[in-house]
C-alpha cells in the first residue's frame, strides 16, 4: 500500500462555513509509481463546495509508491478527509 509522505489539509469553502457544514468526503484515486494522485473520483460527496476543495487538496498530496515484488506499481486507494468547523 501506498504511504502518504506530504497531506495539506483541504481549505473550508466559504459556503460550508456560512452554513457551518462538517462531515466527511470519501474519495478514491490512482497513487502511481511517482507516488502522485491521478484519477480522482469523490465517492461520498458533502457538498457545499467541500467536495471540490478535497479533490483539490488531494491533488497536492504525495505518497511513497505501493510496491509489488520491491517494484513500484500503480494501486488504487480511497481517502477519507474530514471538515469540521472548531
């Protein structure tokens, strides 16, 4: 399995905050040999723009390749980034 090396925390759309919106969006992705997502799909949406700004996040985070036989390989992974307003 991929192991994640660098995570930025995903920005609070200004909707979901005026609405003080909290959950969690599930998404999945490609983590390839170079260990940066690619094929982003949200698989539980929230909404109010949160989903967008998941992805976006997502987009910025790398990995450390998934292996097979000491090889690097492209593996499929779903992650779970939680908004909650302190």
């Amino acid at each position: 399995m991929p192991r994640p090396i660098f995570t930025p925390d995903p920005e609070y759309s200004d909707k979901a905050r005026k609405k003080k919106i909290h959950g969690t969006v599930i998404l999945e992705c490609v983590v390839g040999i170079d260990g940066h997502t690619q094929d982003i799909h949200v698989s539980q949406p929230l909404g109010y723009g949160l989903d967008e700004q998941a992805t976006k996040a997502l987009l910025n985070w790398t990995f450390e390749a998934g292996t097979k036989d000491k090889q690097p390989v492209p593996v499929t992974i779903k992650v779970e980034m939680d908004f909650r307003l302190y």
